[in-house]
C-alpha cells in the first residue's frame, strides 16, 4: 500500500513537471523560428495580401506558426512610422524583411540593412532605382518582383480614354508622400496624355479628410475622369473613392482589380495577389538558403483589365462592345 502511495507521488510528480515544460517547450520552439518582417503599405483588412504570401511561404514548406514566425505590419498606406519600424526589424535582426507592393519600404529597408535579406515587390524597375545590380544577379541583399505600376501608366491612361472616348479634362490623385510612385506618375501621364490630346489637373491627397477635400474641388475645377497614381494608401480608401467618384458622376481608374470590385469603374494592372504569393515563395527560398545575390529577380507577366459594368450603368455610360471584348473581366 506504502508502495503504491510513493508510486503514485513519483507519477504525479514527473506529468506535474512534464506539463510544466510543455509551456516552455513550445515557447522555445516559437523563439528559435525565423521571423519574417512582413511590412505592407496596405490595411490590416486586406486578408487577401497574408493569404497570398502565406501561401507562396507553403509552396516551400514554411507553414506560419509552425517552422516560421510572420510578423505583420500594416502601414494603411501612411509612412511616418517608416522608418522607426525598419529600424526595429533590424535592431532585431529578423531573418527576412519582406516588403510586398510598397516601393517606400523596400527603398527604407535597404538603406537600413546591407546584411538582412529583403524579398520586395515593387512597381518601378528595381534596377533603376537602386535595389538590384540587376535583374538576374541581384548582387546585394535584396531581390523580389517587379509587377510593372510606371510602365502601364500609358496604357491605363489609354483605356480610360477608350471606356471614356468624350472625356477631355482628366483629373490625376496622387499621393504626395509616396514620392517614388508620385514623381513617376507626373513624369510619364503629361506626355501620354499629349498623345491622346487629354487635359490634365493634378490633385494631391495623403488622408481620408484630403480625399474628401479632392472632390470639392471638382465643383470649382470639373473633370471628366479621374485616373488615380497606383498607390497603397489609395488601394485601402478604395471603397471611400468608389462612393465619392460615383456621388460625383465621375469616372475613376486604379491599377487594383479590388478597386472594381468596390465600385470603381475600371483597372488595368497586373495580378497583385499573385505579386504576393511570388514574395512568399521568394521569402521561403531565403529562408531555405539562396542568397538574394543570386536569385534572380521576376517581372509579373500576367495583366487584367476589369470593367465594373455596373458602374458604367449608373454613370450613364455605354461601354462600346470593342473596350468590353479587350477586358479580362466585366462585373455585371
């Protein structure tokens, strides 16, 4: 009886001290996965971005959680708190900085870091501005995608003129404090505008309260379209813009398909989602090993045009037949 008694205490004693290292263990295994420093100008509410790259992460085994550890940063499209949170990733030394679809973090993350591996997606040539040594030997820290913002601005441009053909004065958002997306707008829209004998009326907003204030100003200045600079900020407010452009009977464009969707009347652009999937698969071969010096840096090759038909309907607007057979999609 004594012996069963000291044999259920031993028992006793060693699942108490098993259970007790269960916490521990598990807090041990979380603190030796890599962190990824996932940092995105768009909002914490684009559950589509996180389900992309976690997904491209799992094309290489990386399941979050469980052999990586992501930590998500949202910017909702405002920088101020840039370059403190970089600083942070590095100081920290994660083991990846990815920076999907904001080219002001990619640039803020290089220039924070020569050593910590940085996957980007960016819409500029990354070569051009300064990321890459070139497209296939990065030759530095840093590689990821190239999905093509500037190099369509024309071509958007363009469409809108087909969709909108009796459109003249074509008012230009662009977000002031994303200064690469902004310079590269205002350099390339003037001259394809030219070609399409276009007016143009640069607007500049950064806030939700400025967004508002942009279309006041079209009871003063009025314009026939609003073609708006593919930024992050602008991506997240898209449901803002979508209900101000058709409260004002104004048609818009975006590079985002999502802008359609909220009631937007029409995007060109290349598939975003598939951007971020492309920087978790990239993301998931650093932290398998490859060097980002080797690993060549991609160029998206898939582009849509989305026509919100139903949007068309409420501005009055007949699509012709030869705009809505170009599209890829047509929501009605």
């Amino acid at each position: 009886m004594q012996f069963d008694r000291l044999k259920r205490r031993e028992f006793i004693t060693l699942i108490g001290g098993a259970t007790a290292t269960w916490p521990l263990a598990a807090r041990a295994q979380q603190q030796s996965m890599p962190v990824v420093g996932f940092v995105s100008s768009l909002a914490p509410s684009e559950d589509w971005a996180g389900a992309a790259f976690r997904k491209g992460l799992g094309e290489n085994g990386y399941v979050e959680g469980q052999n990586v550890t992501v930590e998500y940063h949202w910017l909702y499209g405002r920088y101020d708190s840039l370059s403190p949170l970089v600083a942070d990733l590095v100081r920290r030394q994660v083991a990846v900085i990815a920076t999907p679809g904001s080219t002001p973090v990619a640039l803020a993350a290089k220039a924070a870091t020569a050593t910590i591996p940085i996957v980007f997606g960016v819409g500029e040539d990354p070569v051009k501005i300064g990321l890459v040594a070139s497209l296939a030997r990065p030759g530095g820290n840093a590689t990821g995608v190239n999905f093509f913002l500037n190099e369509i601005i024309s071509k958007r441009l363009g469409l809108l003129h087909d969709l909108v053909p009796k459109a003249v004065r074509i008012a230009v958002l662009v977000n002031p404090t994303n200064v690469p997306i902004t310079e590269a707008t205002l350099r390339d829209i003037p001259a394809a505008a030219r070609t399409l004998g276009l007016q143009i009326q640069v607007l500049n907003a950064s806030t939700s309260r400025e967004i508002e204030a942009t279309f006041a100003t079209f009871a003063r200045e009025p314009a026939d379209a609003l073609f708006i600079a593919p930024d992050g900020f602008f991506v997240a407010r898209r449901v803002q813009l979508a209900l101000l452009a058709m409260r004002h009977g104004i048609p818009t464009s975006l590079s985002n398909r999502s802008f359609v969707e909220a009631g937007g009347l029409m995007s060109y652009g290349t598939d975003v989602a598939d951007m971020f999937r492309q920087v978790g698969v990239m993301t998931g071969q650093v932290l398998k090993g490859a060097r980002p010096a080797d690993l060549p840096a991609m160029q998206s090759t898939k582009f849509e045009f989305v026509i919100n038909l139903i949007t068309a309907n409420a501005l009055g607007l007949e699509v012709p037949p030869g705009v809505s057979a170009r599209a890829d999609e047509v929501i009605e």
